[in-house]
C-alpha cells in the first residue's frame, strides 16, 4: 500500500504493525508484572529470586525498547504527516 500525498511512500503492513505492538506490549506485561512482584514481596525475597526479577524487568524493558525501535524505523511517523487542513480524498469502496 503506497500513500499518494506523502510522495508515494511504502506503508507498513498491519500485520507487521500488529507484531510490533504484540512485542511491546509482552514487554510492557514483562515490566508491570516484575514490578508488582518486586512491592508485593520484596523484602522476602532470596537472592535467585532477585536475580530473576530483575531480569524479567531487563526483559520487559529490553522488549519495550526494541518494539518502539523497529515502530520508529521501520513506520517512519516523522515522515508522514496528516495534515488537517487539506480535506481527505473520499474512499471508493
């Protein structure tokens, strides 16, 4: 799918948008999760249960980052604009 008044620039397809925001938002549970279980049971934890805490929020994080990433680069939002101004062409369905 091109986009005409954006110089006929490749869009990304909704499938690999759909992907990248599977993986952010696996990364965001990753985060959200680590950090429930780090205030729940904090002060109880031993350390091998630290240590997997802390790499399930470097995960999360790691995910988070790589999705947003790949989104910025490979969807180029920066690029395209939608201007308001200019009325929409009307769809032929």
């Amino acid at each position: 799918m091109t986009d005409d008044q954006n110089g006929g620039a490749k869009q990304p397809s909704k499938l690999t948008q759909y992907g990248l925001a599977m993986v952010g938002g696996a990364g965001m549970t990753l985060l959200i999760l680590g950090a429930s279980i780090g205030v729940i049971y904090g002060a109880n934890l031993d350390a091998e249960s630290t240590h997997s805490l802390g790499l399930m929020l470097v995960v999360g994080f790691f995910l988070l980052i790589l999705a947003i990433g790949f989104w910025l680069a490979w969807a180029r939002p920066f690029e395209r604009f939608d201007d308001i101004n200019m009325p929409a062409e009307p769809e032929r369905h």
